[in-house]
C-alpha cells in the first residue's frame, strides 16, 4: 500500500511540475506579446479577483492613501447623496496658484466596482490640474457586492450635480465640467453622461474614458483570443459584474444605465475619448462602443495601442513612451473640448 501511495505522489508531483512547466512557457510566451516598454516582472504573478476572499485580499493589497510628503494635498468635502440623510466623501484637488479655474474634472477611479479609491489617483490628479488649469474632484462612490448597482452611480451623479450647482463658488464656468474613468470608472463616466442625457441633468463638456469596463455580455464568453492574460482577467471581470448587477452577467432585462454598451440610443452624448490596448480583455467592447458612438453623431476619438494590457500605467513608470502616447492624447482631446490648451510642454505625460 505504501508503495502504491509512493508512487501516486510521485506520479502527482511530476505532473505538477509539468503542469508548472507548461503554465510558465504559455505566461512567457504571452510576455512575449507585450510592448518591451511595457513589460515587467510583475506580469509573470497571476492575481484573480474571483469570489469574496480573493475580494479581500485585494482590497488590502491595493488599498491606498495619500502619502504625508505628498505634493498633492486634496480639500476633503462631504456632499449630500441622492436619498435624505446620505452624505459621500469627495477630494478636491485645485490647480496652483490659480483661484479662478478653467473647468472641472470629475475623475471616477477604477478597482471593477468592487475595490478602489480615488487616493490611489490623487498625483495624476493633481498633474492634470496642473497641465490645464482645472479643479479635478475625486468621490468616493459605494462599491459592490456591499452596495450594488445603482449605489456607485447615484453618488456619481450626486457629485456631478453638486460640482454644477457650485461652479460659482468653487471657480469654474459651469458648462465645462468632463467626465475622465480609469476601467470600471470609465464604465461609469459613460453610464453617467448616458443618464445626465436622459434626465436632462448638467451639461457634460468631454468623457474620457480609459479602457472602460462598458459591456457585462463579454463575461459570457469563454474565448477572449488571448486577450485579457494580465491585471484583469476573465474571471476577476465575471465575477465583478455578478458583484455589480446583483445578477449572472448577460441577464435579461438590464436596468437604464447600468451596462453603458447596452444603450440602445448613443445620440447626443458628449465628445468622447476612449484609449484602449489590443491586449485588454475590454479592447473588443470599447472599440465596439467608439463605433456605435461614431454611429450616432458623436465626436470620438479612438487610440488603440498594439502589445499594451489592461491599466498597464498602473504598473510600469509613468515615463514609459507608450503611457506617455495615451496619456498626452487623453489631455490633449481633453483640453480642446473644454477650450483650453496645457500648460506644459509635455503634456500629460505624467498623468
């Protein structure tokens, strides 16, 4: 008997190496795929945001604050939410030496729904303050499983009406407040400017939108052409748009404004940035949603970037040329929808 048990864990371990062998020559051939400016060693570790404990785990290990030598020293506001007696938490960062400002950004963090928060923004917030001379203003919106949809939208769109009903006091022409989503943010920047649409609520001047997580149909599909290997995987987006209907993603029907590329009608929504890399799980559905936008009438601007993954500027250097390419194309469209020009030579190149 001992023998035979011998052997079985002998025979499992050499299949586990195997398997290991063949887990590691598939993840260096994906590598491989991968622009060389944006590689790093951190492509090679496998993190899954799959059910509630890997949900934990990542929450921890991307928690953020602001540091204490930060150059960068947000104004902490408490606003009133969407129902009687709810307040939401929302950063203000103002650009230098500048009391009267050129516009305002509302800047939605990304994390998938369920994880997040807008400190992890708060330099490139402040950058792109500085670069165009606008109040950039970070919530903190309620994230999932714990406060499904419609939570993290109604406290977008609460500091969306707050930060128009306030333009006077806070130094900006209130027709020029934009909208900028980092992936789940950019998913919903464009379910707010569908629903600021609908309800005829504040004018939107501009919605950048960088590799949004627009579409919970793609969650249905098993093959995804090799796409979607790093940062955020098939299943971390599966269960996250679980998280966030509070339903098996594709259901039938699905609420106004909660799956952006579901919008049966794109007309008369604001110009439009999306930046989106050919190796990002959502390159399909945010090149699908930039062409039903163009479709509609609307102004876009689509910039694809060959052997780029997904958030990819949220694990090489800022500096890296291909972030520094996306970057400089989001402030730039940025800048001309709200009239404005960068005050830097490079601009966004940090952002």
């Amino acid at each position: 008997m001992r023998r035979i048990i011998a052997a079985g864990v002998g025979v499992a371990t050499v299949a586990a190496a195997l398997a290991a062998g063949k887990g590691l020559r598939s993840r260096s051939a994906a590598i491989q795929q991968v622009d060389p400016d944006l590689r790093s060693p951190a492509l090679w570790f496998r993190i899954a945001v799959t059910g509630p404990r890997s949900l934990a785990l990542a929450r921890r290990m991307y928690a953020a604050s602001i540091p204490t030598d930060s150059a960068v020293t947000p104004e902490l506001h408490r606003i009133p939410g969407q129902h009687p007696g709810q307040w939401i938490e929302l950063l203000l960062v103002e650009p230098p030496d500048q009391p009267v400002r050129a516009g305002c950004v509302l800047w939605l963090h990304g994390g998938g729904f369920v994880m997040g928060s807008p400190e992890s923004d708060v330099a490139a917030a402040g950058r792109l303050a500085a670069d165009l001379g606008v109040l950039v203003a970070l919530p903190h919106y309620r994230l999932a499983p714990e406060h499904p949809f419609p939570a993290g939208l109604d406290d977008c769109y609460a500091a969306l009406e707050w930060l128009h009903a306030s333009a006077d006091e806070l130094g900006f022409p209130p027709d020029r407040i934009a909208l900028w989503g980092k992936s789940a943010g950019g998913g919903l920047a464009a379910a707010l400017a569908q629903r600021a649409r609908d309800v005829g609520g504040p004018p939107i001047a501009a919605q950048i939108l960088e590799y949004p997580m627009l579409d919970d149909r793609t969650a249905t599909s098993d093959d995804h052409h090799g796409r979607g290997r790093f940062v955020w995987t098939a299943g971390s987006n599966r269960y996250s748009w679980q998280c966030y209907l509070d339903a098996a993603p594709g259901s039938e029907p699905t609420p106004a404004w909660a799956v952006p590329a579901r919008c049966d009608d794109l007309t008369d929504l604001p110009p439009t940035w999306i930046g989106v890399g050919e190796l990002d799980l959502f390159y399909p559905e945010d090149v699908a949603y930039a062409e039903g936008l163009r479709a509609a009438g609307v102004p876009v601007e689509l910039l694809t970037v060959p052997g780029m993954y997904h958030a990819a500027d949220k694990v090489v250097p800022a500096e890296s040329a291909p972030i520094v390419r996306f970057q400089r194309s989001a402030v730039s469209m940025l800048g001309r929808s709200l009239g404005l020009a960068a005050r830097t030579a490079e601009p966004a190149a940090t952002v």
